[in-house]
C-alpha cells in the first residue's frame, strides 16, 4: 500500500481538524490571597492589548457585605498567565464592589464605575432605609493602561433619583457608542425593595461628569448593554419575572430613553448577571454568556447573526456550578470569558476561558 509523505499529511490534516476547546485557566481561587471568597467578575482588553480581570475581594465570608476590596489581575499575553493581584480599591473594613470599566478609545482613559457601603450594612438594611449610610456610586481613572488608578471619586448625586435606596453598577462592563459616549448600565430599588429597575449612566465629555440616562422596569435590575448595527442601544437585563427569561428594551436615543422590557424567550435564566457582547467585522454578531438553566450551572455562550432577534448557536462552558460572567474579544480574535465557576459552588473560582470563534461557530 502506498504511504502518504510528510507533506501530503500537512496538507490533508487542517481539513480533518475541529477547533480546540476552550482552555480554561483558574485567575482567582477562593481561600488563597488573603479572601475567603471571589466574586463579580469583570474583563477588558486595555488600549495596549493588556487583559484585566477585575473582581471584588471578599475578605470575611462569601456575602455581598463586609470587608470587599475591589481587586485586579493582568494579563500582558492574552488570558494564558496572570500578574499579581492589584488592589484598587481597599477602604478598610467598607464594601467596595460591583467593577463596571470602560475603555474611552478616543482619549485612552480606562473609567471604572463601582458603588460603595458601609460594611456593616447590609442589602436589607441599605434598601429599607435603616442603614448607617447609603449606597454610593464612585469612578476611579487609569491613564497608563491599568497599572495605577486615580482616588475614587463620588458621582451620586449626578445618578440618582429621590427615594433611590439600593444601587448597583453593572456589574460587568460598559460601551463606549459610535457618538463617542460612554455608557454605564446599573440598577436601583426603591419602595423598600419593592420596585426593581435597570437604568443606564452616560458620559458625553470623556468621563468627566455623568448623567442618569433612561430606566427600565419593573422587575429587573442587574443588566448589561450593547450597541446594535442600526445604532440603537439594547439593554439586557435579570429579571424577577415568573418565566425565567431575560428582559430586553431598545433605546433610539444613545441610552436616554428605553421601550418597556419584553422577554426575551430563548435566553433562560435562574435570576442572574450575564454578559452580552458585539463580535467585530461584517460577521461578527452578539454573543451572549449565562448560566442557561434554572439554577445557578452550565455558563453558556450563545452567538446571534441577526441582532438578537434569535441565538442560533450554544456551547456549555462548563456544565456544573456557575454563575456570574463576562465576554471580551482578546487582542488575538479569540473570545474571553471570565467566569464563576466550581464544582460544588459556583463561588469556588473566578476562571478565564478563551476560545476561537470558530469552536462556537463551527466554522
């Protein structure tokens, strides 16, 4: 029988070959560093092609109160190591949370948007009124790629409305639109915790100030944004509704005004943070990232080609505990996503997953 040279099966194989899986690698592990728990991941690429996971360090215990530190890695060779951890923000025992950044391409200036609370209040206390102290919104600035932070700097009163008591920022990412803003998608409650709603903050001077944009509601909060082709802003948001879908509203005027929410129906939840995330080029699309079930397990990565009108295409990341996530587009075209992720408990890491398109797309 005849054999085949070397060269004809360099030839033959990349005909026969599948994209690689993703390769998952653990950027923060709970119990080592000095915190007992990891939590709120958030990921972007910086203008020199760095990778910054960001997260909160909860140094006491795995709840959303307490002594949080707000936290960073770095990554200089696409998500494949991780530098030291970086603290951004450590106001002694105070809970500073909820990492939402955004890279102003014209100037940049990486702006990182947080909230803030007393750590002896709680989210029950803070949302009833009878806290200490209120929940705070806060920007912190990088003008050398991520590697020192300007002191944090309050912004509360230019985002809130009267009667606002819980506020959170993001948490995940913001957007800078083709205008040239930058905005920020949040939530609030009010009414005792009654009333639920997602709203977006928006920059038209390089984040130098911030004005409250449009809200959303009711019933939802935790949300996330993306512009659309036609230059309208999506909003995509947790929701509390019975059906377990995620919420989505259009807005036609770069974030200042939304539709009422629909549902969207194939994009499942558990009630949870997710991630959505325009692909660049002609082809790129939507991609979208949750735990698709009713709990808290299998993070997803779903691709829409038409806007978001539907997810043709899914892959489990990691069919066990997860929760929170976080996409990106890496310096080299490949996806990244900084997830929850363990096997008993979703909290048990923060991971970074990156991956070629094509094991999404098959193509």
């Amino acid at each position: 029988m005849r054999r085949l040279s070397p060269a004809w099966f360099v030839l033959l194989t990349p005909a026969f070959t599948l994209a690689a899986d993703p390769v998952q690698t653990p950027v923060f592990v709970s119990g080592e560093g000095g915190y007992h728990t990891y939590r709120i991941p958030s990921v972007i690429v910086t203008p020199k092609g760095g990778v910054l996971a960001f997260c909160e360090g909860r140094k006491g215990g795995r709840g959303d109160a307490g002594d949080i530190d707000m936290i960073l890695k770095r990554s200089d060779d696409g998500g494949k190591t991780w530098g030291k951890t970086q603290i951004v923000w450590d106001d002694a025992a105070n809970t500073c949370g909820n990492p939402c950044p955004v890279v102003d391409t014209k100037t940049g200036t990486i702006h990182l948007l947080m909230t803030h609370n007393i750590g002896t209040d709680s989210e029950s206390a803070i949302v009833s009124g009878k806290s200490k102290a209120g929940r705070t919104a806060w920007i912190t600035s990088s003008t050398d790629d991520g590697t020192t932070w300007s002191k944090p700097t309050e912004i509360t009163k230019d985002v809130t409305k009267p009667g606002w008591t819980w506020y959170a920022t993001g948490p995940g990412v913001g957007i800078q639109l083709k205008s040239g803003r930058l905005l920020i998608p949040c939530d609030s409650k009010s009414d005792g915790g009654k009333v639920r709603e997602s709203h977006v903050i928006f920059s038209d001077d390089a984040g130098k100030s911030w004005k409250l944009g449009g809200v959303v509601g009711p019933n939802c909060n935790e949300s996330q944004a993306v512009e659309l082709a036609d230059g309208s802003v999506m909003l995509n948001m947790r929701t509390y509704a019975a059906n377990n879908r995620r919420f989505v509203a259009i807005s036609k005027d770069g974030g200042e005004t939304f539709t009422k929410p629909v549902e969207e129906k194939e994009l499942i939840e558990p009630v949870c943070q997710a991630s959505i995330l325009r692909l660049p080029g002609d082809k790129g699309g939507l991609l979208f990232s949750n735990p698709a079930s009713l709990k808290r397990e299998k993070l997803t990565v779903r691709l829409s080609r038409d806007e978001g009108k539907t997810w043709s295409l899914a892959k489990e990341l990691h069919t066990g505990p997860a929760a929170y996530s976080c996409l990106t587009v890496l310096p080299n075209g490949e996806i990244g996503c900084l997830y929850e992720r363990g096997d008993k408990s979703p909290y048990e890491t923060i991971t970074f997953a990156r991956f070629p398109r094509a094991w999404l797309t098959g193509e």
